[in-house]
C-alpha cells in the first residue's frame, strides 16, 4: 500500500535538508511494518542511510519525529525526538 506525505516544510526544516543534502520522501510503500495506526508517517526524509518520520504520538497526540530503520523492506522506529531541533541536535 502507497501514502502519499505532506511535502510542505518550514525555513528551518528546509535549510537542513539543504546543508545536509536529504531527499524529501512525497510518497511511501507501507506493505510490512510494525507501525500503529499513529505511527504512520505523515512527513518523511532521508538523512543518509536512515529515514526521519513526523509521526503523532500515541500518548501526548503531539507531532514527533522519529527514526527509521528498514531492514528487508520493512520499516521499525529506532528513536524519537519531541521537535525538529532535537532533532537535529540529536543526528
């Protein structure tokens, strides 16, 4: 099954991407994974070998990035950080 993803980002989020040369990610196969209704992603990246989700977390309902790892075609989240420049800061 395909997911299309938001593309829309911020000033903030796009000067990463730039200095860090990702690939914004508009759409993703989503056929195994262990992800919950919540973790689907809803916008994606590539940061070198790893993917970077915004999912909603299941406990505040609040935006959270995350990391991916995708072993054999399927996707597992590695770590979360709250925002975007933990997240940065956390990479």
């Amino acid at each position: 099954m395909k997911f299309k993803l938001n593309t829309v980002y911020t000033a903030e989020e796009t000067s990463f991407f730039e200095r860090n040369n990702c690939e914004i990610l508009t759409e993703i196969k989503l056929g195994k994974t262990d992800f919950h209704d919540n973790e689907i992603p809803r916008r994606m990246f590539r940061y070198g070998g790893d993917y970077i989700a915004e999912i909603i977390d299941d406990e505040s309902g609040e935006s959270v990035w995350a990391v991916l790892s995708k072993f054999k075609g399927i996707y597992r989240l590695t770590a979360y950080y709250s925002d975007f420049s933990a997240l940065e800061n956390g990479l």
